[in-house]
C-alpha cells in the first residue's frame, strides 16, 4: 500500500508541475501562483487533515513543527526559482530529484539501530541507478550565466529538499514507535498524531511566500495566478497528503525507496505532458534507466533468493 501511495503522489506531483509551468506560459514568474498555491494547499490539507478523520486536538508543538517544515519548504522554493532563472532548467530539477535518494541514507544512518530503517546494497545499487538517469536526463550546463551563483542556489535547494523530507520520515518515525520519550522530549504520543501538521506546514509556506512575493514583485495578481493556485494547491495538498501517509505505512525495507519512486513517477509523468503539450525534447533512455533503479532498489532480491533455494 505504501508504494501505491508513493506513485500517486508522484502522479499528483507531475499534475502540480503543470499548472506551474501554465501558470508561467503568459510569461509571467511563478512567485504569484506559489503564493495562491500554497494558501490553497492550507485550506485543503484542513479537509485532508481535521475534517476528514474527526480529530481537532490542537497543540503548540506540532503547530510549531509545522511551521518549521513550512518555511523549509518556502525557502527550498525560493531557491529553486533562483536556481533556475541562473541555469538550466533540466539539470536543476535534477538536482532537486537528486535530494529524494538522501533522506533514507539520513534515516538509516540516526535510526538504524531501532530497526525502523534498513538500507541494503540492493538499495544503495538502485539509489545510483536513479541517480544516473537524473543527471542523464538533464541539459548539463549548457548556457549557463552564472555558475558560481547557480551552484549556490542549487545546492540550497537541495539540501533544503532534504531536510523537508528527512522531516517527513522522523515524523513517521516517531508515529510508529512505543516508547517516544526515549527519543524526543517536546512531543509526546498523542501530540505527534496530531492532524494540523499538514496545515500549518503549509500555512508558514503561504506566509512566507507572500513575503516573498512582495518583497520582490511590484505588481498585482492576475486573475488565473488565484484561480490556477487554488487549483494547484488543492492538488499540491493531496500529493503531499499521500506521499506522508506512505512514509507513515512503508516497512523497514521500503523507506529507502519510497521518496525516489514518487521522484521518478513525477519525472515520467512530467516529460510525458512536456512531450505532448510542448513538444519538449524528452531522453526516455534516462527514465527508464531511473526505472530500473528502482527495480533494483524496491524488489526483495534476497527472498527471491531464498525461494529458489539460493
């Protein structure tokens, strides 16, 4: 269930994807849209979250942890938009992609003791693969402006996009195991189930990006930024939704791999609208060297093994 998770929320992502680069067709930047996107991700993730399961116990310190991945979000956002205005555009997102691989290495290196976290040369073997197919896929540095400050951006977004995702795990983490006090001392059990994280993540996200916005935009926002934001958020919030459920449910074994098969699902899908709807020039050679990475990474090699009495 947690891989079928993890590829909707690949798909979703690949959907959001379209209404940013639509937003940004009339040539506009995507600061607006983000603004509108994450206000309506809020809203959303109150249905998601609350609405949906019943449960309105609100405390301080999973609000505050919302707020923290929040902002990590906007800035890792942020970045990402500079990083694009200085490089190009395929080799940057690969960069971006590139950071979903880390967070079951962090994981596996704080937490392996518990038994939580496995990482196995099956997944290290397939990580790599993935990783190949990335950079394969992008432009490389071809009309590049500013390197020096591309590399900067990039390797903010980055490390951004990781520790938001090592969040996501950690969360997980804690929701699955007995004794919480043996790890963290400000959230307790019945604090960490708490449903307004998803909220008010996304509410820091939409606080600073309308800082963002303006601070570096002077003018008003065009009608289809609101309208295509909500949207996009309303679309944004089911993705994340599922793809922290799926961190919720994944087995030992699966937590290395839930994050690069929502990466390379959003990847496939993303190239497969750019190919159709923009005629974009799409290396399906490097996606399905990223697909086999995951074969490598997500299939239990060792009991097949077993089975055929190896």
């Amino acid at each position: 269930m947690a891989i079928l998770l993890t590829i909707l929320a690949g798909a979703i992502g690949a959907l959001s994807n379209l209404f940013v680069r639509k937003s940004m067709d009339e040539g506009r930047t995507a600061r607006g849209f983000l603004v509108f996107q994450m206000a309506g991700a809020f809203l959303f993730s109150i249905f998601l979250g609350p609405l949906r399961s019943g449960d309105y116990t609100f405390n301080l310190s999973i609000a505050c942890f919302g707020l923290i991945s929040g902002t990590i979000l906007a800035c890792m956002l942020f970045f990402l938009g500079k990083a694009l205005e200085q490089g190009p555009p395929g080799f940057t997102f690969s960069i971006l992609n590139a950071g979903n691989v880390m967070p079951a290495i962090v994981m596996w290196v704080l937490f392996s003791s518990t038994g939580n976290f496995n990482y196995t040369v099956w997944h290290g073997l397939g990580s790599l693969f993935v990783l190949g197919g990335l950079f394969w896929a992008g432009k490389g540095l071809t009309g590049m402006q500013d390197q020096g400050k591309w590399v900067l951006f990039s390797a903010a977004m980055f490390f951004l996009q990781v520790a938001l995702l090592s969040l996501f795990q950690w969360r997980a983490f804690l929701l699955n195991i007995s004794h919480i006090e043996e790890v963290v001392s400000f959230f307790t059990s019945e604090q960490v189930q708490s449903q307004w994280f998803l909220p008010f993540m996304f509410l820091g996200a939409a606080f600073l990006q309308a800082i963002i916005y303006l601070l570096t935009e002077k003018r008003r926002f065009h009608s289809k930024e609101i309208s295509q934001g909500l949207l996009g958020g309303v679309v944004n919030s089911l993705g994340v939704f599922f793809l922290i459920c799926s961190t919720e449910m994944a087995s030992p074994l699966q937590n290395a791999m839930i994050f690069p098969i929502s990466s390379v699902t959003t990847i496939v899908l993303s190239n497969f609208w750019g190919q159709k709807l923009y005629a974009e020039d799409v290396n399906w050679k490097a996606c399905q060297f990223c697909v086999l990475g995951l074969i490598l990474g997500t299939v239990d090699w060792k009991g097949i093994a077993s089975a055929l009495g190896f």
